[in-house]
C-alpha cells in the first residue's frame, strides 16, 4: 500500500506503526510517531493499523542549540 512517510510517498506492507518503525530500524530509538496528525505513543503502536494514503509522522529529538 502507499502511505505518506514525513511527507514523501512510501509503499509499505506494514500493517501497522510499530511495524514501520521497527523495520525503518527506529525500534530502539526514542521518536514520536503520528497519524493522520495524530500522535500516537509507543505503547499504542501495534495498535495502530497503516491505511491506503494515511499520513504518517516520525520524528526523532535534534541535539545541539
């Protein structure tokens, strides 16, 4: 299915968020995840299920000032 990833199109046969992130290799790391412009906290991911042309966000803390 194609989903919009950070605003670029994605095809995927992720069925759901926690699926994406792990494959992407976020796994592990501390981002947040949204929807449709929906956050959606790490417990919930799995959740989550991916749709045709859903909108998905994820995004990791920037260091430095």
């Amino acid at each position: 299915m194609k989903i919009q990833l950070n605003g670029a199109s994605h095809d995927t046969e992720h069925p759901d968020l926690a699926a994406l992130v792990a494959a992407l290799g976020h796994e592990g790391d501390k981002v947040a995840t949204a929807i449709d412009g929906l956050f959606v906290a790490r417990q919930n991911r799995s959740q989550s299920p991916l749709n045709e042309g859903c909108a998905v966000e994820i995004v990791a803390p920037m260091e430095g000032g």
